[in-house]
C-alpha cells in the first residue's frame, strides 16, 4: 500500500469487513465495544505518550487554545470515552428490528427491516476522543468505519486504533475499524468518490471544509453542524428566564456548533427587555451588534450589517435584532439560519406551536437552551455528529442514524399480473 | 425570467409556496389532488392535444418503440393517472405524525414529528403520466415540486402542469408545482447546485444520468433505478415455480428497473433444471448467455463475460450463471449488482433467511417475482422511484419518503450544566 492508494485499499478493506460484521450477533457486537474500551484502559499510558507528542507538535507549530484543548487528552477523558463506549454497549440494538410489515392484496408478506448502513466514513476534526465514540456508534450498529481524523492528533489515533482494533479480535473483523494515516487531503477527495465502497461519508468541521465536500463527493453525504443558531424573546417572556438560557447558550462554549448566535426581540417588549439584555451581555464579556432599533435603545452598540445575520460567530459575539412579531422571527430564522437549532421564549401555546412548526431547523425549542442539541443530551449515549440537511437524518445522530432499512418479502409463487 | 435563471426563478417561487404549502391542513392538501385530478380530466382534450404534437415531434425524429409508448397518452391512462391522485388523496397523511418522544433526565420533553421536505426536484424521463403521480405525491405530503421531464414531453407536461396549477386554486400556492420549460440540458445542472432552495434532487432514468447528478449535484440527491436483479435458483427450488416466476421478471417488461437480468443455479441442480430453463427462455424469444458451466450444460449458449454481470439488459437477454452454494449467490450478487431488487427461490427457511439477510439490496424475494417492487404494488398508491441508495429512503419511494422529521423540545427555563 503506497499512499497514493491507502483510502482505497481501506475502503475496500472495510467493505469486505462490513458483511461479516452485520452478521455478528448483537451480544458479540456489544462485547465488541466492552472489549474495545478494556483494550484502551489497558494501553491509556501508551495513548497519552502518543497524545502528548502530538499536542507538542501541534504547539511548537503554534497552536493553541480552545484547538490544543480539543486535541488535549488525559486519564479523565480517556475514561470517559471508555465508560462512553460501556453505555453505547448497553444501549438497545437497532440492527434487525422490525420497523413495520403488512400482507399484500397478492398475499406477498413485506417486512421493513432495520440493518446496518455498510460502511461508513467520517472526516473529523482533531479530537481523539470522537475517535472512540464513532467507532464505538459504528461496531455497535454493525458498520465498519473509515476514519479520517484531523492531521494533529494522528499519533493519538493510531494509538486509540491499534487498541481498538485490539478489542475486536476474536469477535468481529478487525479490519472494520479502519484509520486513513496519510494526512495528505487529496485522500480525502479519493474517499469522497468510492461509489462502490463507501456507503455513506459523514463530514465534522467548519463550513468551508462541509461546502469542499458537498462538492467533490459522489457519495451520499450527510451534512452536518454548522449552527447559526437564533433564540427569540416573545413579548410574554419571563425576562430572567430569556437572559439565564441566553447567557447559557451564549457563553458557555461559545464556538460549538449549538450556541447561540442572534437573539431576536419581539418590538413589544423591546425597549424594556434589550437594557436588561445588554447588561448579562456586558457582565459576560459579549460583545453586541444590533439593528437599527436595538442601537436607538441601548446606545453604544456597533451596526449589525447584512453578512452579520448569516454569520456563525465562533466567539463572544452575538448579534440582536428586534422583530415585530413571531412570523416576521420564524421568516428571519428560515432564511438566515442554518436548520440547526432555534429557540423562542415564550409563555402562550400558540406562538410556541407556530414557532416549533414554521421554524425549518433540526431542533426547535421552546424555554430551553439551544445547547441541548447532542446526542448526549439526548440520551443516545454518545454521536456521530448533528444533521443538518433533511434527508436521512436530521439533528443529533447516534445508532439508529447509522442504519438504513430493507424490504424482506415473502411469497409462494406470486407472479406481477 | 430568461432561459439563463428560470432554474433558479422557479425553484425560489418553489420555496416561497413550500412554506405555506407546509402549514395547509391535511384536508385542504387532500382537496387540492381532487382539484388537480377534475381539472385535468376537464381538460384531457386539450392535453391529449399537447401529447399528441409531442408524439408526432417525437416520430419525425425517428422516435419510435418503447419510447413512444411511454411518451403516449391516451384517455385510458390519463383516467388512471386521475384514479391514482385520488387515491393518493385518500391515503394517511404522513405530515405531523409524531414518530417518537421522551422526557429526558433534565425534564425536557422531546417529540420526533414528521414535517415535509420542502422543494422536491425531480428530472425524469418522457413519461407525462409521472408529471401527475409525483406532483399528487409532493402536494399531499406537503412539499413543493420542481419538475424537469423529458424534452420530448414538454407540451404534454405544460398543458397537464396547467390543469394541476389550476387546481390548486384556492388552496394551496399555485407556486407549489414549478415545470421547467427550458429543454436546456445546462438547466439541470443549475438546479442541481441551488443548495438553498432544493432540499431534495431525486434523478430518474439511466445509469449514465444517475452517475452525471451524482457527480455534479451539490443538494442532497436520492439516486434511483439501476436494476441489475438476480434470480437464484436453490438446489431445492420447485423448478415449474422458479421458470413461472423467471418468465414473469424476464418477459413481461424488460426494460423497466425491476426485470430480472441475472439467473443464478445452485451447481447440484443445474444438470436438471438447466434444460428446463433454456427451453422456457426459447419460447420466450429470451436470448441467454451463459457461464462455463451453463454453456457445458446447455450447449448453444453465447459466452457471458466479466461484463455480463455487471450490465443492466434493456431487452430480452438473460445471463445464466452456476453457483457452489447460497453463499456464493449472495456473494455475487453483492459484488455485481446494483442493490435494487433479487429474488431465491427456494423451499428452505435457513437458506431464505441467509439470503435476505445477507443480499445488500434494497428489495430481497422469497419465491416471488423481482417485478413486485413498485409503490403501487408495495400499496402506496404511486411512486417517485425506486431509490437505490442506502440514505434516507430505499426501494419504493412515495409519500413517507417525502418527509423527513424535527425535534421539537418544550422546557420551563432548562439551562446545560
């Protein structure tokens, strides 16, 4: 294997991995994963040697930052993604269930049956511990993996790899997890055109990586995570409980793909409610832009121009715009937002109900905070990432996300008139 | 509007109405295919009309065959175009069932609902009664439609476009149902690339188009059609049942997706049922290639090559192959076809079962013919195609596969820790 042909040879590698592996029984599957994480625990010396040359690396290039702590790895993170793989482990299997079935008028008998995807490849940034928690959503659901993870955390993953790896002997193929180590892109292209072997490619990463990918791929891709993500403040909001959610959404992690961007505020309330705004805002180091009216009312606030109500701010920026009424918010949300997630704060069922079905986004949330959007969250123990195109599947993808159905049906004979 | 940007004049007039095509209620959205299906029986004089200039373009450019027949209309289908809309109108809304919901550990309150797509494109072939199936399909389940047919339908699509817009009147957009009239083959590659304002490209048609969207298309793309099917014959198959079931997937339309084009023999029958076969495919005018072994067996038999098995016949060729077991079949079938739709014929349950499990195609048969998998078969009333893939939707796709899901998530202030 040269580079030039590793994504291939790969590929064709999990492929011929991937029918064994649907075969395996759901227990041998989950005993799979218990093996993978006592495989990492045992070497997790080993694996942090790798981490730290690899974060050494990454530093001496300059980095630093939120991106070193994301390619940071340490005994606690390593035993929570092992203790990840133990609750995926223990999760119900969705691989053979029927998802629905009925008898023909010619007496044909068709199941709808749930099986694994095949293979699938994950182009992902540099964070070790997603390398665990997608191989650990893949092996469960009976896929074999590609993975390609960010160039930085190379020595990292082929540490976790070759442990996990080390679990799968003697149950499944070890060739169903599968690392591309080359960090030269062209082989991310490569991948991205393997009609025949590759069943689905699933990019993580800023939204000029996703664009590069919906271009080039001739596979199915499912388009995942960025989050211009808006909350709107109705004019029945409950003040304290709008800024506590915002100052959430906003500050906690403010460059994950969940956190908030914009806020929108109904004109009703406007002139009472943004002061109070502005001061959670100030307290918490945000830094505001604002529309005309949000300017006339709070003063020393810089313009929010056009481009600002697209933009996915990866920092401490929000931008408010005061709308005059939850149709003109559902209207801004469709056109600017990226069918992520959106949130309106409100006290009466009818805006929420218009707000929760007009809204054309993944995730849609009423008096909760947007940073709730994870598979985690939602208790599908770990995830692949969050969908946000329609087909397939939209918002936090785990298991079932990584399945795909067949018709089974059964006759005696039966011939199309 | 010029011919330049009428992808993308429509295509927007198509996403403003898909927002208020998705909140009509279900009633009205039903109403609206009645509408459609008088108006166009109104006006099937002025439509036979278009379809008969259509006809008469089509045979003074040589057009004749399999493609005139499809491109023919006539009251009889017409009528049975006009059944189908109502008959989809009578079918179970899919739009705002809620396929799941949980309370999480935080006390928020997740529900799954099923919403429409939004635009639906879809580029088919010269088959004017699938301008009226698939718009019934979009309207019903809540989605916009942008159609692009076959050149050679243009007038039949636009006088039928016309009945159906006009029975959208009063109810939903008339926006809803776009035609794109240009015959400009570069039109369908704008449309392909309008991530914004299509959520969904479904192509119908030949492989070699298939592949082309694939390659160009940037908006998520449900591929549809190749049907290179197989026909295994078990060692213990009824043979009368097997050639009845064979003649029917072969003979009664060859050139549609779902004909059998491979038949594979387990070896410890071939002796014996060969013969049989042959004769049957000779009455049939089915000319047969065959491998080594079928050729020893059955004498005056062309030689089938590598590039047998991969094709798609569109007439009456059938390649016959001998197999060591049932491992073998499903091991060829998953290498040289094309996942669309495979049949066994066989008595016993262990070799039923390894078979349909294990053939990684979108429809797997028991003793019935491959010609079964079909939306109107399936009961579905109609179809938008047979997808192929392994995302979002597999096999007939009707009204379901025109949706996709939300979450939508009701809190009292829940903050993420």
């Amino acid at each position: 294997m040269t580079a030039d042909n590793e994504a291939r040879v790969k590929a064709m590698a999990a492929k011929a991995a991937s029918y064994v592996l649907a075969r395996a029984p759901s227990p041998v599957r989950s005993r799979a994963l218990l093996n993978m994480a006592d495989r990492i625990w045992e070497r997790r010396e080993e694996i942090l040697k790798a981490n730290a040359l690899d974060l050494e690396d990454f530093k001496s290039r300059g980095g630093s930052g939120a991106l070193a702590d994301r390619l940071l790895l340490n005994e606690k993170r390593l035993k929570e993604a092992c203790d990840g793989l133990r609750q995926v482990a223990s999760l119900q299997d969705p691989v053979g269930e029927v998802v629905e079935g009925w008898r023909t008028r010619h007496g044909l008998e068709i199941r709808k049956v749930r099986v694994p995807l095949g293979v699938v490849a994950v182009v992902y940034e540099a964070r070790p511990n997603v390398t665990i928690d997608i191989s650990g959503l893949a092996i469960k659901s009976g896929n074999a993996v590609v993975l390609r993870g960010g160039a930085e955390a190379i020595n990292s993953n082929r540490a976790i790899v070759g442990a996990m790896k080390a679990g799968l002997e003697g149950l499944v193929p070890v060739d169903s997890i599968q690392l591309i180590e080359s960090t030269d892109r062209r082989l991310v292209d490569e991948l991205l055109k393997l009609d025949e072997l590759i069943d689905v490619a699933i990019p993580r990463g800023g939204a000029s990586f996703i664009k590069h990918v919906k271009e080039i791929a001739t596979v199915p891709v499912i388009e995942t995570g960025a989050g211009n993500c808006h909350i709107f403040v109705n004019l029945d909001a409950d003040f304290e409980m709008a800024n506590r959610i915002i100052v959430n959404a906003k500050v906690q992690r403010p460059s994950v793909c969940n956190a908030v961007r914009k806020v929108l505020v109904h004109r009703d309330i406007a002139r009472d409610y943004i002061p109070l705004l502005m001061e959670a805002m100030r307290k918490h180091s945000v830094r505001v832009r604002g529309c005309e009216v949000t300017r006339s009312i709070a003063g020393d606030v810089e313009e929010a121009t056009e481009q600002d109500w697209y933009e996915e701010y990866m920092d401490l920026t929000l931008a408010v715009k005061v709308v005059n009424s939850v149709e003109e918010a559902v209207e801004h949300i469709n056109r600017y937002g990226t069918k992520h997630s959106d949130a309106i704060i409100t006290k009466n069922i009818r805006d929420a109900n218009y707000f929760t079905w007009n809204v054309d986004s993944a995730c849609v949330y009423v008096n909760a905070s947007t940073r709730f959007t994870d598979g985690g969250q939602f208790g599908f123990g770990a995830e692949v990432g969050i969908s946000t195109q329609k087909l397939h599947a939209r918002g936090p993808m785990a298991l079932r996300e990584l399945t795909t159905t067949k018709y089974i049906i059964m006759g005696d004979g039966q011939l199309r008139e």
